[in-house]
C-alpha cells in the first residue's frame, strides 16, 4: 500500500496520524524534503496557514512541496490546510503565501467574523451519510474555477453567503481540501477517500 505524510512542521498533525493508523495506512510525519521523497501523497492538517508558510520556508519544504503538487503529487487539505493547497488567497497576513495548486480562491478566517467555531451535520458528495463537521476559525471557498468539483457547502446563514451558501469542500484531480476538521473525531471516510485516491495515482 502508499505512504501517506503528514505535513508536521505546525498543526494538528498527530490527529491526521491517528486516522492513517485507523485505516491500516502507512503514515509518516514530514518536516524535511528527504521525508517528503518517500510519500506518496500529503496531508496538510489544521493550525495556522501563516506559521506553516514560515516554517515551510525556514525549513527548505515549500519549493520541494510546490514542485511535489504540481507534478501531480496528491494531497488533502484541511482548514489551514485548505489555505496552503489554494491558488489565491485573501485576508492573509503580510507577505503570507500559499503553496497552491487547486484553482480556488479561499478567504482567511472567512466564518469568523460572524462566528468563531461552530459544528454542523454536513452532506458531503460521495459519502452516503452527512459528516459531522467541525469549523475552527475557518476558511471558506470564495470562488472555484471549472475544474473544481465542488464537494459540499454551508447552508446560507447570512444573505452575504449567497442563497447556494459557502463552499467547504473541494476535489481538483488528486488534491482535496475541507475547510473543516475531519480529522477530529472518529469518522474516517474523508480520509478513507484520500488513500484511495493515492492507491490509484
Ligand atoms: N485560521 C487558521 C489559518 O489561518 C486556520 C484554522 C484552523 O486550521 N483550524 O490558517
């Protein structure tokens, strides 16, 4: 079977791992380009976008990592996460740069300005029962180009979502990215559907 990384420089990486091992996956932590070289795919966790951008460049991993992704390596985001694997991004920090590589734009910190955190039962294209979603301090998608499967969305709260409501989860070929924390809590299916995605690339 694949070795599946998790990106380990800042985050909730231990959570990620924990998955990984539920499902019998081959999981290894990644802090240096020599880790990066055995995985055959890359989860970014949760934690703070702007940190990981720092120390993915203090630590020589950003070039490696953008080069990985745009040969076609496959790779999961979530929430920050999401952020690092988007195109373009708003509300970042100064000078805050993403990795890229799905063609979405996400806003930083998007539901908090209404409210922080909050949970919600979410329906989710391709898993048969809704997931239990946790949203902590959380991007949304504010636009996805036409290759973006568009995979589940935030029933509009408030007129400024719009009446289709905020993406949360997207697919582009091998990369997938939530704004939301699948890794907490028991339910594997998301990440089930990551390895299987890097079992067949
Ligand atoms: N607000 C964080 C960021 O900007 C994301 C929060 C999270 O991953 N729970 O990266």
């Amino acid at each position: 079977g694949p070795t599946v990384g998790v990106f380990a420089l800042q985050g909730d990486v231990r959570e990620h791992l924990h998955a990984l091992d539920r499902l019998g996956t081959r999981a290894l932590p990644v802090r240096r380009p020599e880790e990066l070289d055995r995985v055959d795919g890359l989860i970014v966790p949760g934690g703070e976008s702007s940190t990981m951008d720092k120390l993915a460049r203090i630590f020589e991993l950003r070039e490696p990592l953008r080069e990985r992704i745009a040969a076609g390596m496959p790779a999961f985001g979530t929430c920050a996460g999401m952020i690092m694997l988007a195109d373009r991004l708003l509300d970042g920090i100064e000078g805050q740069e993403t990795l890229g590589g799905i063609d979405i734009t996400v806003r930083r910190n998007a539901f908090g300005r209404q409210v922080d955190s909050f949970e919600t039962g979410l329906a989710v294209d391709g898993l048969d029962a809704p997931v239990h979603a946790v949203f902590i301090r959380a991007p949304w998608v504010e636009e996805a180009g036409a290759r973006v499967e568009v995979l589940a969305r935030v029933p509009a709260s408030a007129p400024e979502h719009g009446a289709a409501g905020r993406i949360v989860a997207v697919r582009q070929g091998p990369l997938m990215a939530t704004s939301f924390h699948p890794e907490v809590g028991n339910d594997d299916r998301l990440h089930r559907l990551f390895v299987d995605l890097v079992t067949q690339s």
